[in-house]
C-alpha cells in the first residue's frame, strides 16, 4: 500500500496522514454528492421529453433522499465490521453503475431503480457519516474543523457541479449530464483504494492531537444491522438523541429536499431558466464551503446549542423572505448568498454533541441515525413540494412552512441539557 510508504515520509515533515485520509474523504464525499444532487436540475427535462408529472418524478426522487439516510446508521455498523475501504469503494462502483444505466432509462420505474433505489443507497453510505467516522477516529484536536470542511464537500458537491449539469443537459441532452459525476467517482474509487485506512493505528501513528497510538477499533463481530439497532435502542432512551433528530429532521425539510430538489423549476415559474437558476444554486454551493467550515472552526470554541439556534433562524428567516427578492438574478443572488452560509452549517455542531453524548466509537452511529431523521426530512420536502406545486400551482407555501418549521427547531435545541465527559455507553451486545 502506498499509505504504508507515505506516512512515514510525511510524519518526518511534520504532516500527520489524518489529513491525506480527509483529503481522499472530501473528493469522495463531493463526487458521491455530485451524483447525489444532479437530479434536481434534470427534473423539467424528463417532464418534457416523457411526460411524467413533477408528483411521479418527485416520488423517485423522495426515495432517493429517503434512502440516502436511513442507509448511514447501517453505513456506520458496515464501516465497523468490514472496514471503510472495502465499504467506500463497493459505494463508489454501485453509483457509477446507477448512473451508466440510468443513461438508458425509458420507464418512469427505471428512474425509481436508478435514481430512487441505487443512487440512494450507495450514496448514503458517502454521506456525513463518512465525515463524522473520519474525523473520529483520526484526530482528537481539530475535530470540529474536520467535519466542517468534509460536510462542506458534501453539501457543495450537490450543488457546485449543477451548473455543467444544466449546461450539458441543455446543450447535449440529460444523459450526456451524468457523465462527469460518474467519471470523478470512478477516480476517487482508485484514490479510496489506495489511499484510505481504517485508524492511525493501522500505520502505527497516534490520531492527530494525541501523543500514544490507540489500539485499533474493534471491527464488531456479528449482524451489522444487529449493532446499529443497538445502538438506536440505547439513542432512544435519552432526550438529547430525539432533539438532535428532530431538529435534524427540520434541516433535511428545509435544504436538500426542498431547495436542492425545487429550487430550479420554482425560478421557472417567474421566468428564470435553468441554467441562471442552476448559477444560483452554485453560488450558494460556494457561500456553504464557506459557512461550514467556518461552522467546524466555531464549534470547538463556542456552544454547539448556541450556534445551532442561530443557524435555524436565520435559514428560517432567509425563507420566509424568499418571495421578497423578487425572484431577479440579483434579489435571488443575496438570498443565495445567506441562505448558502447557512446550506448545512449545523452538520459540525450537531455531530459534535453526538459524539459528546455517546462516545467516539458509537457517537458515528448515533449521528447516522440522527442523520436518518434528515434525509426523511428531506424526502417529506421532496414529495410534498412537488405535490403542492401540482394542487396549489406555487411553491411558495411549501417555502413558507419549511421557514417556520426552522423556527421552532431554533428554540427547541436548547432542550438539549450538555455535561463534561457524558458518553453513554452501549449495553453489552
């Protein structure tokens, strides 16, 4: 392996390899959410090349999201029992293999299999579980700092790649779209391969921040499915594990699954087209990169119930105020730009009082779970917004209750109650 020549060499410099492994992670993560995010800006070329209703493309595409979170607590458990290379990697194969077929499709069942069935399990497992195993196992300082800059690949990478996507769709037809997003994650399948391993320990180095080499994680033996359950059932006895989904359950409503998903065809209704609406959406791609790092620096230095009260806030207020831009390049541009900032800053902190809560090697469980209630979140957006925009003929009432729900998360985090050293520990299996 060439990880077993590289760490050597770059620990001589002073260069601790977690960061090799966080670098290989981000361009997975974004190649994975690349794939992941793409459908958003097809969704009015399949309408208008087969005829299928926005509530039957939605349908698929709800799936989608719905799987993409319930896989990550069982992503968490696999990574545990078999390792995350061999786990990764198998992800990586099964998207580019979603994608090729979905090139193919002719059948509004085709694009639930692809789309709805495929890209939404492999691409769970790439997800922010990922993020927060990485950045568990691998370092013990900068933490924060290491899942904000991985959950900003992941939220940038499903919205940076849209304008190429709505370019290629429009100029070479959708099909030739996904051919960019299935190549780069055929080259981070070869990066994952050769440079991804399990803990520090395995290249006989201490995680990043501390000064002893941990032993290597026990691999669970058993179900993985068994271990993940478990984990959910020691979670459910304790508030802070049903705030933490809950609130999260709100953030997928009111990112993924609603703008990533809608935002381009309700530009469409005031005139705006695909590709302006998918140069928008790119901008809050970057405005994200941004804000969640920056999210991952302030959530090692100031209370995470705090940082997350504000973040739904404003992303509430950034909603309800959506129809006030007008619906111009310009207007809709300053609300990319603060509603970006705020795209998916709560992913650093709430994973942080996860691990907090339940310890470093089950809080990635408890987190995938958390992460679950997100992506139903997002899948409840996803549907319904399409639905309304059937019965309703606006968007905007969809927009206006994700902005209230947002709201109410803000004051109920701080029911979270936080206690120094307070990791539960999982019953005995």
């Amino acid at each position: 392996m060439l990880s077993s020549y590289l760490a050597p060499a770059m620990a001589r410099r002073g260069i601790h390899y977690g960061w090799i492994v966080v670098a290989v992670a981000f361009l997975t993560m974004l190649a994975t959410a690349a794939a992941m995010g793409m459908p958003g800006v097809l969704l009015l070329p399949l309408q208008n090349e087969f005829g299928w209703d926005l509530g039957a493309i939605s349908g698929a595409m709800a799936l989608r999201l719905a799987l993409y979170g319930l896989v990550a607590p069982f992503a968490a458990a696999l990574m545990l029992r078999y390792g995350m290379r061999v786990v990764v990697s198998s992800a990586l194969a099964l998207i580019v293999l979603g994608l090729a077929l979905a090139t193919q499709m002719t059948a509004l069942w085709q694009l639930w299999l692809t789309w709805g069935l495929m890209l939404g399990l492999s691409t769970g497992v790439t997800a922010n579980v990922l993020g927060a195993t990485i950045a568990s196992r691998w370092f013990t300082k900068r933490r924060g700092l290491v899942v904000g800059i991985l959950s900003a690949s992941s939220a940038t990478g499903q919205l940076l790649f849209l304008p190429v996507a709505a370019w290629l769709s429009e100029h070479m037809g959708w099909r030739q779209a996904m051919v960019p997003a299935a190549l780069l994650c055929l080259v981070c399948l070869v990066l994952v391969v050769l440079f991804l391993r399990e803990t520090p320990a395995e290249l006989k180095l201490p995680s990043y921040g501390e000064t002893e080499i941990v032993p290597l994680v026990r691999r669970a033996g058993g179900n993985a499915v068994k271990l993940s359950f478990a984990t959910l059932a020691m979670a459910m006895r304790t508030r802070t594990f049903w705030i933490l989904a809950g609130t999260f359950y709100v953030c997928g409503l009111s990112t993924n699954g609603l703008v990533q998903n809608h935002f381009i065809p309700l530009c469409h209704d005031f005139g705006m087209d695909a590709v302006a609406a998918s140069g928008v959406l790119a901008l809050m791609g970057a405005c994200d990169f941004v804000g969640t790092i920056g999210s991952g620096w302030l959530s090692d230095r100031f209370d995470n119930r705090w940082l997350l009260s504000w973040y739904y806030g404003l992303r509430g207020l950034s909603l309800l105020l959506l129809p006030y831009s007008t619906f111009s390049f310009f207007g809709l541009s300053v609300f990319a730009v603060f509603y970006g900032l705020d795209w998916i800053a709560t992913v650093p902190p709430t994973v942080k009082l996860a691990s907090q809560t339940y310890g470093r090697d089950k809080g990635p469980l408890v987190f995938g779970w958390v992460f679950s209630a997100h992506q139903l979140g997002a899948a409840t957006a996803a549907f319904a917004a399409g639905a309304s925009r059937d019965a309703l003929s606006s968007y905007l009432p969809a927009f206006a209750t994700a902005g209230a729900t947002c709201l109410v998360a803000a004051m109920a985090i701080f029911l979270v109650r936080t206690r120094p050293n307070n990791a539960v520990a999982v019953p005995a299996e």
